[in-house]
C-alpha cells in the first residue's frame, strides 16, 4: 500500500514537470542585441537578432511585431526581416525620444516570445529652436519662412524631399525673419530640420496658399457666398470652415466642401437691416497633403439699419395727448358749468304761482336784466313877449 503510494506521487511529480518543460519549450526566443542607426534627420533603421530553434515547424513564418509606445496607444508594425526603418518627427511626438519593443509572433503552437525594449534617441536634444514656419505656395517653387526663437544663436535649416536621401540647406539672412526657395513638386512630401549647436527639431512644414477672394449677393432673402477655388491642388477637396456674425452677434459657424469646378454658392438666411461680417480659412482634406490658407481678412455686406421706431412714438404720445386733452375739456366745462350747464326752472312751481294770482312772477334763476340806459334831463326856458317886440323894432 505505501510502495503504491509513493509510486503515484513520482508519477504525478513526473508528469507536471514534464508538461512544464513542454510548455516552455513551445514558447518563441524573444529578439536580442537590438539596434539603431540614424540614416537622415528623419529617418532611423533599427536591427535586431534572433536564433531560430532548431525544431521549429517550416512552416512557421520569420514575423516580428514591433511597437512603438505613443501618446494614445501602441503603433504595431508586422515585419517579416530583421529590422525596421522608420519616418519620426520631433514635433509630431514632442520629444527626441521613442520607446519600441519587439516580439516574435506566435506561429503553429508556439507562444510569442517576450518582448526586447529599444530607446531610440535623436542625434541632438529636442528643442524648439524656430517659430511660425510656413511654405507659401507659388508657381513651381515654395517660398518658406520662419522666426528663430533666438536670433543670437546660430541657425542651421536642411530639408528634403520624402523618398529621397539628399540633404539640401536652406539660405539664410541675418535679420530676425529668415527664408529660402524651395523647388516644389505637388505629389512630394518635404520634410526639414531646423538645429543649433544645443538641440533640434524635426517637422513636416505647414503648406500655405493665398486666401481664396470671396464675393456675396442677396438672392431670394438669403446670402449666397460665392468662393474662388485655390489655384493648387486642382483634385483636392477643400473645407472652408466660415465665422460671421449678424447685426454684431456672433453666429454659429459653418463648414462648406468645395471640390473642383462646383460653381453653386453656398447660402445662409439674410436680414436687410443686418450687416454681415465674414472670416473663413481654408483647408485642403482627402488624397491632398495637407495645405492651408492663412485667416482671411474680415469681409462687410450691408449696413445696420436702425429699427423704424414711428409706430412705437405713436403708440406713446397719442394717448398722452388724447389724456390731456380730455383733463383740459372737463376742467373748462367744470369752470363755466352756469353756461353750458343752466338752472331749469321748475315748471310745478311756475304752476302754483299762476294759480295764486301772483302776477309778479320772480325770475327763477340769474336770468339777463338789461343793463338801465343813462336818461338826459331837458330843461325849458320861457321868453316875455315885450322882449320879442323890442328886439323886432
């Protein structure tokens, strides 16, 4: 009984260490010795080595999965060599710095292996050495322009095209806004860096045309705006996100897609007594690279027409005047009340005065007494006859 025991337990040890040994036996090496070689400014090849174990099935494919730790989430790249190239910009990344690991992927019931961290650093620190860097673009040529962040400290600009390794130098002036001339191909993508003795930064230049003109008309109470397509990018499709405000109040704004030879104008409602005032950028979207155009200068259309205000005085002096007129009419028929208002007798009482024989009948009331006229005295003076004859004679 216990020799049957004790065999039991030594199989059982057995077996777990067997599948044990197994099951690590069936997970993939991870990748060793990993490296990193700058070819340009932008670009970098990492390598790295791997043994493949000597019973791994043929038909296990050579794949590694390297990532590349960002901001949001890991970037994950399947590649079937031993090593990986790879565009970075500094001020995509705002950093000098990536972190990659990389694995060997799972095949035909082995694990993949653990994975072999990498730091990839840039030749210099990263530093913001120049401001405000645009490419306008013009007939065949870019004219760029930047401001260094300090004037005082010297200032290196080289670019290239992607795709192609050589480096080319920009020319530079020693005032505080610097430039130089770019041939310009539409279908290139340009990449530059921009370093001094303490640092760099590496970056794809912001493409900028001329802001497109833009003409209004009043049609069937609505505005429509009318917008000149770029002069580039014949195949691209452009948003022109507009921002207006109507009689001084800020609307919400507008987007408009615009693509080649589309000539309807876009509308918004329009109010006559308004003025409107319009600022719009551009920005070219699908199967385009990215290319912008500088804040437009503020657009006016109309006047600000002051509402009409007639019915609203009306509607406030007329009753004021009607009030007044009616305080005056009972103020003038209160004071001369005895005229427009006289003391009717009452006829019982002329009645009972008849009746009585009482001729003297009292005016009832203050009626009209004429006013008495004056009356002149005459006076006659007689004459003696003695003194007529004396007089005749």
């Amino acid at each position: 009984m216990t020799v049957t025991r004790e065999f039991f337990v030594l199989f059982c040890a057995t077996i777990i260490t067997f599948a044990l040994r197994c099951a690590a036996a069936y997970q993939l090496p991870e990748p060793v010795n990993p490296s990193y070689k700058w070819i340009d400014p932008f670009q970098v090849n990492v390598t790295w080595e791997w043994k493949k174990p000597h019973h791994l099935p043929k038909n296990c494919s050579m794949s590694f999965i390297v990532s590349l730790q960002t901001k949001d989430k890991p970037k994950n790249t399947l590649t079937t060599n031993k090593f990986y190239t790879q565009e970075f910009y500094t001020e995509e990344f705002g950093s000098g710095q990536w972190n990659f690991t990389i694995k060997k992927q799972a095949c035909d019931g082995w694990t993949e292996s653990k994975s072999t961290p990498i730091t990839i650093k840039t030749r210099k620190p990263h530093a913001k050495v120049v401001e405000d860097f645009k490419c306008y673009i013009e007939p065949n040529k870019l004219n760029c322009s930047w401001t260094p962040v300090d004037p005082s400290v010297a200032l290196n600009v080289s670019y290239r095209y992607c795709g192609h390794d050589k480096m080319k130098q920009c020319s530079t002036s020693d005032r505080g806004m610097r430039s130089c001339h770019l041939d310009y191909d539409f279908l290139k993508v340009i990449a530059v860096c921009a370093e001094t003795d303490a640092g760099l930064t590496t970056f794809k230049p912001r493409l900028v045309i001329p802001v497109p003109p833009l003409r209004i008309k009043v049609e069937s109470s609505q505005l429509q705006l009318q917008f000149d397509f770029p002069q580039v990018g014949s195949g691209c499709i452009w948003n022109y996100d507009v921002n207006y405000t109507e009689c001084g109040e800020q609307r919400p704004s507008r987007t408009f897609k615009l693509e080649k030879n589309e000539t309807t104008p876009k509308t918004i409602p329009y109010k006559e007594s308004c003025r409107y005032d319009f600022n719009y950028t551009v920005k070219s979207v699908s199967y385009c690279p990215d290319i912008f155009a500088d804040s437009s200068k503020t657009v006016h259309y109309g006047t600000n027409i002051p509402p009409d205000e007639t019915l609203t005085v009306v509607a406030i002096i007329l009753p004021i005047i009607l009030c007044a007129c009616v305080i005056l009419s009972c103020y003038c028929v209160r004071r001369h009340s005895a005229i427009f208002c006289p003391v009717i007798p009452d006829p019982s009482t002329i009645f009972k005065e008849m009746m009585n024989g009482n001729r003297d009948l009292k005016p009832p009331g203050n009626l009209y007494l004429p006013v008495p006229e004056p009356i002149e005295k005459c006076s006659v003076a007689l004459v003696s006859e003695g003194a007529n004859g004396q007089k005749n004679s």
